[in-house]
C-alpha cells in the first residue's frame, strides 16, 4: 500500500510539474531566402498556449504551409495560431518557387506585380490603448493579425479606416493587405465609472507646455502649434469617438467652420509625439 501512494504521488507530481514547465519554438523557413518568418527566439510558451506565427514570401515564391517536425502539415494559411504542445517544437515555414511569377527571388529591387505596402495603426483617443504593431510593412494580399489592448479606464468599440469605414467591432481581427498603405484607426471610449482621468497619459505640463491651440472655444478655424515640431496630422474626433476632420503632412489649421457645436477631441501627431486636447465648439 506505502509503496503505490508512493507510485501515485509521484504520477501525480509529474503531472503538476509538467504543467509548470516551458516551452520554446523555433521556426525556419525553407528554401533558405523564399521570404521571412516571425520568431520567437528566447520566449517561453505554457502548455496550451496560442502562439502567432507569421510568414511573408519573396517575390517568386508561393507559400505552401506549415509543418513540424514529422513532415506533417499543420496549416496552410501564411497567418497561423499554433497551439502549444507539452514539449519543444521546431516548425517550418515551407514555400515553392514559382519560374512563373516576375522578379528575381533573391532580390529586392524587383517585387514584380506584388507591391510591399505600410499598415500603420492609431488609437483614438490617443493613449487609450496600444497595439501588436504600430506600423510595419506587409505584402498586397497577405494577411495579418491586429490586436488592440486597452488601458485602463478604457474599452474597446472598433477598427475603421481612413475613411471611417468599419472594419471590425472585434479587438483582435485578421486584415487581408489591400493595393495601397492603410491606416487603422482604434476607437475606444473612456469608462466614467472608472477612476482616472482619460487624458491622464498625457501630463499637463507637457500637453500645455507643447500644444497650442486658438481660438478658443473654436469658431470658423482652428490654429495648432507644437513647440518646437512639424506637425504631420491633425485629427477632430466627435465625443461620440466619430472621426470628423482631418489633415495631414504638414499641417497647422483645420477649417471647423462646417462642424456642429459640441465637444472635440484634438489629436496632433508630430515624427517624435502625440498630443490631444478636449476642445470646445460653439
């Protein structure tokens, strides 16, 4: 009897012990040049974690898919949640050449038809919550997983694009790369029964010290300065978190003069920094 609690003690320790323990992937991509793969060097993965794994082909190569180590096919979507094993894993990102398609695999001073684009991701208000990516490039057509998480006082409504087109209503969604450079728009509302002020990232000291804006309340045109900075955009988003004016590269003014009376949020973005303002319109 001693000696099989013994047996099951022991049983038993090693399944705790084995939920405790770590593991790692590590992730190549074959033919060595067909493109790149997202890695996960000197990270450690629980048991039943998801990991997301990314893989972007060099012109000339077609992706197949991914496979571990037992030659078996995983997945052949390019964009993957691999969940993790009780054990250490090495995947592989598997593409094939492709004589059809233009360009020269090895290169990259020709892309052929396929265009390498900017994805590029904002949070408004600004600081309400920050992001997987915040700007990176990405091959027309291929897919990527975008993932917003809230500071606190804040919570999630939705992604839309440049032209306030919805995009999704979920924090973390996958976008397939159209033909041109994109900009992703969070929206996210502060919480009131929270405490916290929603413009508390930014310091008042700095935020005034830097950003200056007149008239105000606003009127037919708005004027903003950021000491010191080029301004890139200028952006009015609605209380309601609707985006309602903006202007871009390089900019000091917004004609307001078409705009309902209420309140505003103001977001500058200058190369080096962000900086927003409750505004009021009359």
């Amino acid at each position: 009897m001693k000696r099989l609690l013994i047996v099951i003690g022991l049983w038993l320790s090693h399944i705790v012990l084995s939920h405790a323990w770590a593991y790692t992937i590590e992730t190549y991509i074959t033919p060595e040049g067909a493109g790149s793969v997202s890695s996960y060097e000197g990270i450690n993965f629980s048991e039943g974690a998801y990991v997301g794994l990314n893989t972007y082909g060099t012109t000339g190569f077609q992706f197949i898919g991914w496979y571990d180590e037992d030659n078996n096919l995983l997945s052949s979507e390019s964009d993957y949640f691999f969940i993790m094993p009780a054990h250490n894993v090495i995947l592989e990102s598997r593409y094939l050449y492709d004589p059809e398609a233009p360009g020269n695999p090895t290169g990259s001073e020709n892309k052929g038809s396929i265009s390498l684009r900017t994805l590029s991701v904002c949070s408004v208000p600004a600081g309400a919550a920050w992001f997987n990516i915040v700007s990176t490039e990405v091959y027309e057509g291929n897919a990527i997983w975008i993932s917003a998480f809230n500071f606190t006082n804040f919570y999630f409504q939705r992604w839309e694009d440049e032209d306030g087109n919805l995009v999704s209503e979920e924090a973390t969604f996958k976008y397939v790369m159209p033909d041109h450079d994109v900009m992703l728009y969070c929206y996210s509302e502060f919480n009131p029964d929270a405490p916290g002020n929603p413009d508390s990232g930014i310091s008042d000291a700095v935020r005034d010290g830097a950003l200056r804006v007149w008239p105000l309340p606003m009127r037919d045109a708005l004027n903003v300065e950021v000491s010191g900075e080029v301004i890139e955009t200028l952006t009015l988003t609605a209380i309601t978190g609707k985006r309602v004016l903006t202007a871009s590269c390089p900019t000091s003014a917004l004609d307001v003069s078409g705009l309902p009376p209420g309140i505003y949020i103001l977001t500058a973005t200058t190369p080096h920094s962000t900086h927003t303002k409750k505004l009021l319109k009359k």
